[in-house]
C-alpha cells in the first residue's frame, strides 16, 4: 500500500474529530464531502451552510476564553464576541477546549493569521517555545521526506533551528512510522566552507545532538551527502545518517520554501501540509493553493497527530 493510501487508512482507525475553518470555500466543502463519504475523519465545517460561529451556542464560552488567555487583545464584551466568531478563531479555540481533536484552514487564511490563532487559543506544548511547520514530501518512487521549517520562522537562531528539527522528528514517528534521521543541510559539508551561515548550521546540529542524543542526526551536510549513501561515505564518512536522511533541516525560511516547491513542481512529488509542530494540540495550515486532496490528506496528518501515542 502506497503512502498516501496508508496515511487515510491509518486516520481512517482514529475517527477524530477535525474543524475544517473555510466551508465557504469549494474546496473545502469537496474535502469535507470525501472526509465523510470515506470516514477518514468526523469533519466540523465552519461556515458555507454548516456551523455557523455566529450563531452557535458555544460563542459565549469561546469568547471568554480567549479573552481570559489574551485581555490586552480584547477592548470589550462585544469585541470578544466578534473575536470568537472568526472561524480561524472559533475553530482553534474547539481544539483548545477538547471538543474537537484537529483543526484545518489556511485555503483561504494566510499563515500568520492561521498560527496567531493557534498561538492565542492552544498555544505550544510544554517544555516548547516555538511553532514551526513541515512539509511531508512523497516522491514517485514513494519515499517520505520531511522538510523543515518551511512556512513559519524566517531565520531560524541556532537554538531555534535545533527546536524545529526536534518537533519534526518527533512527528516523524507519528505521522509516517519511521525512525527519523535528521541532517542539518548547508552549503558546506563538515568544513569544507566557512562562513557565519555554515557556523550557525554547526551549531545548531551540535545543540541537537544534546537535545536528542538518541536520535541518529548530522550536520552540516550539503544535500548530497544528505541523501546519497556514495556520496556521504566520499564526503563525510561515518555520518550516522549515512546519506539516508528523512528529515532536512534548512537553514532559513527561504531555503526551505524554494526547496519543497523546486521539488513538487519539477521532481513531481507531492507535498502534504505545512503541517504545524510545536502546538499543544494539532492544527494545520493550508497551502492556499491546496486542492481538496491536498485537504483530506493534511487532515488526516492532523487526525494522527492527535494520536498521543507514536507508530
């Protein structure tokens, strides 16, 4: 069985319950019609003739509770209503509250607007101070490769870059069944350039290594000798990745992006997410050019992110 196909069976097993924020959207509304129709997971459509947040008995309770995790943002009563019935909003705050396990939006909402509302209703996981994002990339061939971060930190401190290495490889785990192998990719491999680019990579990959031990990780590679076992053994022999990373680390917020589209649109590979890591419970952030298979599959990641306990 392909990927893809285990992915929806796997969420297929949870029945969780995922807010989808944009009926309004066809695409969303032809997403949310397949979720049902295959019982991939229960979708709470907001909007477009579903839930309506605005009329919904539950606004009161949301309001307040936004308002009591954020006062400053809150002028008065009125307002916190007008706050909670943005669907971004409602939607993030049913997570929060435990009446709905995932939630979905970004086909419409950009991604700030998406992670502000993440950060305001769930906020991040203990021992967590940063939400960053992973693309899971499937090639034709069927390999998984996680790509981080490359939706949310523009230019990621050391520290920060081993965090979000951190979160993707924990969600590795849960999200495609694997051990991760984690490689912090460069322009440089082990010294061969130097710069203040190549040292900040360097030092995040050494912060890693004290953060997760257990984790077999390396850095800093140039792609290459991230994913060629010849190439690595030429280039940096003994790698405990050995040219067989599944999780690549890059550098900034440009790298990333440019990479994980370079990748679905000439490699043809297919692109499942930004799926956000870091939060206390799941949500997701579309593409804003996802289609509605693009949105069955990133709910059913956030189904199985819901899932406390790794394949």
């Amino acid at each position: 069985m392909s990927f893809r196909r285990e992915l929806l069976a796997r969420a297929a097993k949870r029945g969780a319950r995922v807010v989808l924020c944009e009926g309004g959207d066809d695409r969303v509304q032809a997403a949310a019609e397949r979720l049902r129709q295959d019982r991939i997971v229960q979708p709470i459509v907001l909007g477009g003739g579903d839930l309506d947040p605005s009329k919904d008995p539950r606004l009161g309770k949301i309001a307040k509770f936004l308002r009591e995790r954020r006062p400053e943002r809150i002028r008065d009563g009125v307002h916190a209503l007008d706050v909670a019935a943005e669907p971004v909003n409602f939607g993030a705050t049913l997570v929060a509250l435990g009446e709905a396990d995932g939630c979905v939006a970004g086909a419409v909402y950009p991604t700030g607007e998406v992670v502000r509302a993440a950060l305001w209703a769930i906020g991040t996981a203990p021992g967590v101070s940063l939400v960053s994002s992973a693309f899971y990339m499937v090639t034709p061939d069927d390999a998984v490769f996680t790509f981080t971060d490359c939706a949310v930190v523009p230019e990621p401190t050391p520290g920060q870059l081993a965090e979000i290495a951190l979160a993707a490889a924990r969600d590795r785990s849960r999200l495609v069944g694997d051990s991760p192998r984690v490689a912090f990719l460069s322009y440089s491999t082990k010294g061969s350039a130097r710069g203040p680019h190549v040292a900040r990579v360097q030092e995040a990959a050494a912060h890693f290594q004290q953060l997760a031990p257990h984790i077999a990780s390396d850095g800093e590679l140039q792609a290459d000798a991230a994913l060629v076992p010849d190439i690595s053994e030429r280039k940096s022999p003994g790698s405990p990745v050995g040219g067989r990373a599944n999780v690549l680390v890059f550098p900034d917020l440009d790298s990333a992006n440019i990479a994980y589209k370079l990748v679905q649109r000439l490699g043809r590979a297919v692109a499942i997410g930004p799926i956000l890591q870091g939060l206390a419970r799941p949500m997701a952030d579309l593409s804003r050019g996802a289609t509605p298979d693009d949105i069955v599959e990133v709910a059913a990641m956030v189904a199985l992110q819901a899932d406390s306990t790794p394949v």
